[in-house]
C-alpha cells in the first residue's frame, strides 16, 4: 500500500494496518485531551480508519482513554486531559472530513497531526485579558454595578495570572481550585472594606466564574445524552468536585475574615443593580462574557462572534421569561438551552465546525455560578435553612441546562434518523 491508498483496496500487511490505526488513534488522542465529548472522538476515528480501508476497526472511547482494534492489532492508552483547546478540536474534526473528501495520503495526515498538536494556544495576555473581561461581564450579568464590574476585572486578570503560573504548572486540579476561590474572595473582601464596589457578592460571582467547569459540566451533559453513562457520569463527578473545591476556598476566606473581625460580613442576598438592568446591557454583557470563555477555552478567533451570539441568544430570552412571562429560574433556564443548543446547532451546521464549540461557550450564562457563591456563605454564616434553599435551586437550574440539551438533542437525534 502507497500513501494514495485507494479506499476499494482490501489487502493490508500488519504494518499498513497498524499505521492506519496509529492515525485514526492520534486524532482521537488529540481529541480526547482537548475537550472534545465521547461521541465525536468515536465517529472522527472510526471514519478515519474507514477512509482508508479500516472499516472494521473498532474503537471504545472512555473520558480518560481509547481501546482500538483492528484485525488483530489492539491499542490501549491512559489519555489525560489537558486542558481545553478548542482549536485542536476543530482543526481535527476538519482533518477527518479532508481525508473523506480529498483521500489525503497518510504522511501528509501524519504531519499535519503533528503539527495540530505542537500548535501553540492563546497567547498569556488574551487569556488573562479574557478572564477580566468575562468576570466583568458576567458580574453585570449576576446584578453588580459598574464599580462592582470594574473590581471583577481586576481580580479576574489576577486570577488567571495565578491560574497559568501557580496553579497549573505547581498545583494539582482540586488545590488550585480552592486557592483560586480563596484568592478571588479574599481580594473581593479587602476592596470591598476599602471602600471600592458595593455589592460584595456581585464581585465574588464575577470574578469567580473563570473557575467554573463548564467543559466538563457541558461534555458529561452531551456523553450522557449520546448514552455514555461511564464517561458522562465520570465529568459530572469531576465538575462537582471542582464546584466543591470553589466553594471550599470561599467558604474558609469568609471563616477567616470572621474569626479575625468577630463578625460575618453581612451580605442581604442577590440584587440587581439598576445601573445594569437595562435590556440591551443584559444582553452586551452576555455577548462579550461569551466571547471572552470561547478565548479562555482556545476557540478559535473566526467562531467568537458565532459563539457570543449563541450566549447572548440565550440570555435574552431567559431575561424575558423572568421578567415579563414570570416564569421560575429554572423555567427559564430548561427553554434557554434549548434555545442555546439549537442556536449552536445550526450555527455548527453553517460553520462547519463541532457543535461542542458553540454549546460550550453559549451555555455559559446560563450555569448557576451565583448558587456556589450564596449556598457557601449562607453555610459560613449558619443560615442553614437558606443554605439548603439556595443550594436546591442552584440544582434545579442545574437539572434544567441537563433537561434542555438533552431534550434539543433527542429531538435532532430522532429528526436525523428518521430523514
């Protein structure tokens, strides 16, 4: 076999066979450790080693591995995730789709693989730029004022500095969660009691929301639909653990701050600033703190409008729901993902790209972030019952984003088969 092998062709040596499944076995690898849910890793090797004869090669994808075989040749590898990268992601899903159309020969795919892989991401200052944005952004969109906004900028441009050079290359995941919950508490506090913003938890909120796993919270909600109980179930426990760590980090700030003052700062619970409620403000804030996640989870530059539109689409139509059609959080939240998952959809359908790119970002403002905060210092502060309230609700809006995509996703599912 030459590197123009043709597709009719069956006969195969062990060595052709075994670089086949070497390729299709890197794609999804790249695939795996960059984010990408377990269905599309499948289909993406699967239809790789079809293209080039392997139709029946087999593939089981895991959260942290891949089990490949084909006549007779089996490859087995622990693959851990390193982090979103969304780029890769699309630059291999247009890899796979090449070699379908174009029959690409196997040292060009090699190299290109290659070349996917040592890609750089983002460089540091978009990102820690990005995360000052999206907290800023996202304290507007949880009810902070401007001040309150300007404060979540600061803090979240801190935080990331920490992220990229503490945390990530010192720290293990849950520690650095919990420090960067407490870091972003902690200097919340100190500006708060200078004086600077005037909605405390507003600005814990905002800043914390570059913290939360909406990678694994979105996959292990899409695996689950797509009926992979053991690697959905398996990113569920993962975001709840992360959701955990974030609200251990805060809740021992505010200990701490309380053993050393003799009193719990006290906070009257969520409001909305007036200088923020505005419609059209909602929904710039919801665009731009969609925008700033799609560059904190390496989409690349091209999809970012796509992506903030998805989120803001969402937005809008939970803020009238809430307001004019008085329907419950979590009401509002079930018919805004559905909203946002179509709307990712479509627009993955018009731009060629993974839906995962879209739905991920979108669905963003929609993640109960406020729950962690409210539920940990209701808890900190004794207020059990209100603890056991808010942390209810943040549930319910939780089950809701679940139902919603899995309810949009059943039906496109049903819809496909069926044409």
């Amino acid at each position: 076999m030459t590197d123009s092998y043709c597709l009719s062709c069956n006969a195969m040596t062990d060595g052709e066979i075994k670089r086949i499944l070497d390729v299709a076995y890197e794609a999804g690898n790249i695939l795996l450790e960059n984010g990408a849910e377990i269905a599309r890793v499948e289909e993406t090797t699967a239809r790789i080693a079809a293209a080039y004869g392997l139709s029946d090669s087999d593939f089981f994808v895991l959260s942290n591995g891949i089990f490949a075989t084909a006549r007779g040749y089996a490859q087995v590898k622990f693959i851990p995730f390193k982090g979103t990268q969304m780029a890769r992601v699309v630059a291999v899903n247009q890899l796979s789709r090449d070699i379908e159309s174009q029959h690409l020969p196997l040292d060009e795919v090699e190299q290109r693989l290659r070349e996917i892989r040592t890609a750089k991401g983002l460089p540091a200052y978009e990102q820690i730029l990005a995360s000052g944005l999206g907290s800023a952004a996202f304290c507007m969109i949880f009810g902070g004022g401007w001040i309150d906004s300007m404060v979540s900028f600061v803090v979240g441009v801190l935080l990331y500095f920490f992220v990229l050079y503490v945390a990530a290359p010192y720290m293990s995941k849950l520690m650095g969660n919990i420090c960067g919950g407490a870091l972003v508490t902690l200097l919340c506090i100190l500006s708060y009691k200078l004086g600077i913003g005037d909605s405390l938890g507003n600005m814990i909120i905002g800043a914390i929301i570059p913290l939360i796993p909406g990678v694994p919270f979105t996959n292990g909600v899409r695996d689950m639909a797509n009926e992979d109980y053991i690697a959905g179930a398996t990113r569920l426990l993962d975001a709840l653990l992360v959701f955990f760590c974030i609200a251990m980090g805060v809740c021992l700030v505010f200990l701490i701050d309380s053993r050393i003052e003799g009193v719990m700062i006290p906070l009257d619970g969520m409001h909305q600033s007036i200088e923020t409620y505005h419609f059209a403000i909602q929904s710039v804030a919801a665009f731009v703190g969609t925008v700033a996640f799609a560059i904190l989870f390496g989409v690349p530059h091209r999809y970012g409008v796509s992506c903030g539109l998805c989120g803001m689409a969402g937005w809008m139509l939970y803020m009238v729901l809430v307001r004019y059609a008085t329907f419950s959080p979590a009401e509002s939240t079930f018919f805004s993902t559905i909203l946002v998952a179509l709307s990712a959809h479509f627009t993955a359908k018009w731009r060629r790209c993974p839906v995962t790119v879209f739905l991920i970002c979108g669905i963003f403002p929609l993640i109960p972030g406020a729950g962690i905060f409210w539920t940990s210092y209701y808890i900190v502060s004794a207020q059990h019952a209100t603890a056991l309230a808010t942390g209810f609700s943040a549930l319910k809006v939780a089950v809701a984003i679940v139902l919603g995509i899995f309810v949009l996703f059943e039906v496109m599912h049903h819809f496909r088969r069926h044409r």
